[in-house]
C-alpha cells in the first residue's frame, strides 16, 4: 500500500472537498466536486446510479482524486486509485453521514435515495504539491 506523504493526511480527515476525475468510455476525463470520508484505508463517495460518472466508473474503475488545503491552495494531495466496490445505499444513509461531516444540521435522506450508493476507492498512489 503506498503511503501518504507525512502531513498531507489530514486534508483527508478534515471535510475538504474532493474533486473526483474518472475517464469517458469516449476516452475523455471527467472531474467533479465531491463529498467523501476517509477510514484511513478506502475513500468512500456517495453517488447514484442514474448519473454519468457512476456510467465511466462501471466502464472504467481507474479514478484519480484531488484534495486541496483552503488555508493553502496550493497545497494539495492527489490520490490514484481503483473502485474496489459499489454498495447500495437505498436509504440514503452514507448521504446523511456526509452532510452532517460537511456541516449540515438535521440532514435527512436525499429523494433520490432508492439509487444512491456508496463507492468506494482503494488508493495506489499519493502524490503531492
């Protein structure tokens, strides 16, 4: 497992947004904002199955993920990784965890619960700014 770079985890624990690129079945990346947790293992996102990026990840499970420091925008970590798994998440529970994480108060489930997963990276690579 490769390591993080000493001092850059804590952009992974602290409720920074993540910016989640994964590959088009036409080739062409694709990049956008995400939620996320860090278990110290995997990276976990919350997404639904209606989307396009949940499409580029069936067809592709190679992701990259970029976090930065706000106090510090130059500062950041880069994460490459694999989809290591998909879990169902009809009740929009992960979704609710991530809002509260992200500041929310008394979040409740999405309406589009009954397609939300829960995507999970295992990281391969770090790199650094």
């Amino acid at each position: 497992m490769a390591e993080i770079p000493e001092g850059y985890e804590k952009l992974l624990i602290q409720p920074n947004i993540a910016h989640l690129a994964t590959v088009r079945p036409d080739g062409q990346p694709a990049v956008s904002p995400m939620w996320f947790a860090w278990d110290g293992e995997l990276l976990r996102f919350t997404h639904t199955t209606r989307r396009v990026k949940f499409r580029n990840i069936e067809s592709n499970p190679y992701v990259a993920v970029s976090v930065l420091d706000p106090a510090q925008p130059y500062q950041y970590l880069q994460v490459r990784g694999q989809v290591e798994s998909v879990t169902p998440d009809p009740a929009g529970e992960f979704f609710v965890e991530l809002a509260k994480r992200y500041g929310m108060e008394n979040p409740t489930p999405p309406a589009d619960s009954p397609d939300r997963v829960v995507i999970a990276v295992r990281p391969f690579a770090y790199s650094k700014q």
